[in-house]
C-alpha cells in the first residue's frame, strides 16, 4: 500500500504531494514540527502536542487552526492502515514569506505523515543508552531553544556527533555549563531521592513525555523538581534517563566513556518506565 500523506487539507499519495520551492521552511527553516506515536490506534496526549505546536505557532507569528489537526491525524493514521504509527506534523511559514518584508499571520503550509511504528529491541532498554557531552553549546537565551523548529541542524550534528563517538545520544550544555537536553530527548537524574530535569530556563524544549514523568512521579511519591546543575552531577547521580515520545523512557547508563550510577538501569527508572508505559497503553 503506497503512503498517503495530509498536505493543506488534501490528503494525497506521497509521491504527488508537492510544496513550493519558495516555502519558507524549506529555504530558512522557518517552521515546527512535532512527533507523536499511536498505539492502538490512540495517540498519547495529543491534545497537548496541539497545544505545543500552536504556542510555538504564535510565537513565530504563523496562522495555524490547530481545531482541524486532530482529525487530519486520526484519519492519516487510518487512512494508511496503521495501528502502531509514528506520525509528525509539520508547520511552516509558508510561500507567502519574506525576511525583508516581515508579517504577523504567516499563511501555513501544513504536512502530516504517519508511518509504521517499529520499537527498539526490549535489549536495548534492559541495557540502556550512553551518551557524551556535545562540543556543541546550547544558548538558552534563543526563544528557539525552546520551541521545537524545522531549524534542526545543531541537533543532528549533536546526533552525529554521539554516532561517530560510538554512543547513542549527545548531551547539550547551556553557555553556563548547565546541562540541557539530549539532541532528541530530555534528561533526568535521580540526586539522592530527588529526580531532578533541567529546568526550561536553561534552554530545554518542556517535552511531553518529560511533562508526564513529573506528574507520574508526584503520583507514585517520588520527590521531583527541575532546576539548573553542571554535567558533573550526571555522573554523580545514582541513576539517569531520557524521553521523548517515541522511545518513552531510556536508561542512561554512561557518559563520557564512564557509568552512571552501577552502570544499569536503575530501580526508579525501571518504576517509571513501567508507569508511564501502562499510562500510555491505557491512554485513550
């Protein structure tokens, strides 16, 4: 079955959708974008991914009617025949788009895609990430640090960076020496009995899945709070993780060549992860 894609209202075969060469995401990068992960059928929070993406769409001064994505999602996702999908909602500024002659209520171009969802190995979380610190800085005072843009170059040169080095993720520091996020995921350390994330002041795009663990361990009476520290502490802590939306919750188990914690997944991760599967699971 050839993929079928969402594209400014139509849905249309893959390989006829068409965006113009003037595009301002394709030309400056001039846009954002979210990836989610259906299960079932259902997507897990997708009403606060909207909510994300209109934020974002606001602060970039792009005109997006985010009351008729929901639907282009569910029907993309159906429409391709997919129980198990990854899905990304692309937004940019559109063609009508000029640096010189700048304008509030940019006119979107909106693509949806969805394809076949296939998890990593059960291997892999029982034996967790590595990571290295990125020789690449994060400002945290970019209003697009925390906005998740088409402009996604620092964080694929972060990635690659992590691949050639031989490990699975890159973690950013802000101009401060603050730890940030990974280059596609959030990060918590457990310090103590406190699990700690950094704060969105230190330059971090407020993930969803980082936004569902806070909540899951004020439930399960685990003491969390985010604030700043310095990479040293991932070292220190006594166990760390990452999120996003399509890898859930994955053991960080070294960094910089030396292990985290025992250097396995920890007790509370391991708590968690199990949590916030079932959460995600038996989300409708």
């Amino acid at each position: 079955m050839s993929e079928t894609v969402y594209l400014n209202g139509a849905f249309i075969p893959a390989v006829d959708a068409r965006i113009h060469v003037s595009d301002a995401g394709f030309l400056y990068g001039y846009g954002l974008f979210e990836t989610m992960r259906a299960n079932e059928g259902s997507i897990f929070r997708l009403d606060r991914h909207l909510e994300r993406l209109a934020g974002s769409a606001g602060a970039l001064g792009i005109e997006l009617d985010t009351g008729q994505l929901s639907p282009a999602v569910m029907e993309t996702i159906r429409i391709n025949d997919l129980n198990s999908a990854r899905i990304r909602i692309t937004v940019t500024a559109g063609t009508d788009f000029s640096p010189e002659q700048y304008r509030s209520g940019q006119q979107a171009n909106i693509l949806i895609t969805a394809r076949q969802y296939e998890p990593l190995p059960p291997e892999i979380y029982r034996r967790g990430y590595s990571a290295i610190i990125s020789s690449m800085v994060r400002c945290s005072r970019s209003p697009a640090s925390t906005l998740k843009t088409t402009s996604y170059l620092q964080n694929l040169l972060a990635k690659r960076e992590a691949l050639l080095s031989g490990v699975d993720e890159a973690i950013f520091l802000n101009e401060e020496d603050n730890v940030c996020e990974g280059s596609i995921t959030n990060l918590f350390i457990l310090s103590g009995n406190t699990l700690i994330t950094p704060a969105v002041s230190c330059g971090i795009l407020a993930g969803i899945t980082r936004e569902a663990v806070l909540e899951l361990a004020g439930k399960l009476g685990i003491a969390a709070l985010e604030a700043q520290f310095p990479a040293g502490e991932i070292s220190e802590a006594g166990e760390a993780f990452l999120t996003n939306s399509v890898i859930g919750l994955m053991p960080l188990v070294s960094l910089g060549g030396k292990p985290v914690g025992n250097g396995k997944p920890g007790k509370i991760t391991t708590r968690l992860a199990s949590a916030y599967n079932s959460m995600v699971t038996n989300y409708a």
